[in-house]
C-alpha cells in the first residue's frame, strides 16, 4: 500500500518535536536541579564559617599582561605587594557567578579603607567578555575601577595563567558548563604580599568575605 503524500514529511516532524521536548525536558530538570543543590548549599552553609582550603600544590601568581574593563594594560607588577581576592567568572553564567560575585562586592566593601588590597576578576570567556561588556558587569556589581579588576585578554594568556596559577583543569569532562574546564571555579582564591595562593574560601558561602578579610588580617601579622 502506498502511503498518503505528505506521511513522511509528518513523521519526521513528530520525531523531531518529540526529540526536542526530550532535550527540554532533560536540561530543564537540570538546570532545576542545579537551582536547588545552589539554595541547599548557600542554607546549609548560612552559619557555618568557611573554612581555607589548601592548594592542590603550591602556586604562586605567575607573570601576565592582561586588559581590564578601562582597556589599560595591567601586570603582574601592577600588583606586587598587594593583598588579591581572585575569582573566576563570565557574564553569561546566570547562576553561580552572581553569588561569588555579590561576595566579592562584599570583600570590596569591608576592603575599603585597605589600600594593599586589590579584587581580581579573571574571564573564562574572553571571545565574549570584552573590556566592554566587563565594564557593564562591574557596574552591575557597583565595581571600583581602581580597586577591583576584571580583566580579559588572549585566550591562552588567560588559560595559561589560571591554570598555572589558580585552578585544574578537567579537560575530560563533558559535561561542565565552565568554558575552560577549570575546577572549582566557585571558589575566591586569596593571595598574599608576596604573590603565594594562600588558599580558597567557598564563593557560595554568604560567611566568605567576612572571613577573606579576616585571613587578610592575620597575614599582616
């Protein structure tokens, strides 16, 4: 029997279609379940003090030119003798890097008085966080051009100083949503005078900053 013209162009169709509401469906439960496991961290974390978490080896903050929001150029010199908070980020993430980045905000604040500190923000999305797309972010923020620094720039100058200095990779993982594959990229990484990563603290924790600031202190002693 010969099928009624136009039946294939309809199969295909509902294959389609069905296809697509089982992509919906599997992202949206996703991304549904990422929200949640975020709110139960932050609540189970609300009056835990964030601990220090150690580097996996010891790093140091490695030589780099890089450009921020204003488009000048900074360095690694630019910051020597600086305290650094340093955070990962890109301005599409709508979910984890608004928190860390409200916490740094809050570092910036307690910071204020503090000329020998300095926030660092580093993208791992340079192709789409130019300086001005990053200026419109910081403002977001209430960012101090002087104070706290996102910075963009080739993508391996970027990648090589990340990852030398700051996070692993996990170049293996197909499933991470963190253009790069860096790991942890939730965490403010915590630098001293002398350019040594001290350690991490959680950027989720709403208790981070209070604590950044206090390891701060107590390294200046």
């Amino acid at each position: 029997m010969i099928p009624p013209a136009g039946s294939k162009p309809h199969n295909e169709e509902r294959i389609f279609l069905s296809v697509a509401l089982i992509v919906a469906l599997v992202f949206g439960t996703g991304f549904c379940f990422l929200i949640f496991s975020l709110n139960s961290r932050e609540k189970a974390a609300g009056n835990s003090p964030p601990q220090l978490i150690a580097p996996d080896h010891p790093r140091r903050l490695a030589d780099f030119s890089l450009t921020d929001r204003t488009g000048r150029t900074v360095t690694r010199q630019d910051l020597a003798g600086k305290f650094l908070a340093v955070d990962f980020l890109f301005t599409s993430c709508s979910v984890t890097c608004p928190v860390v980045n409200r916490c740094m905000a809050q570092i910036q604040q307690l910071t204020t008085n503090q000329p020998d500190v300095r926030l660092v923000s580093l993208t791992v999305d340079p192709r789409d966080d130019t300086p001005e797309v990053l200026a419109k972010y910081g403002e977001r923020f209430g960012a101090d051009t002087n104070r706290w620094l996102l910075l963009t720039g080739d993508k391996p100058a970027l990648y090589g100083l990340i990852s030398s200095s700051f996070l692993a990779q996990d170049l293996n993982d197909p499933f991470t949503y963190m253009p790069g594959n860096f790991s942890h990229t939730d965490r403010i990484a915590l630098v001293d005078a002398q350019g040594n990563v001290r350690g991490y603290f959680d950027g989720l924790n709403p208790n981070t900053a209070a604590a950044v600031v206090a390891e701060i202190n107590l390294l200046r002693k």
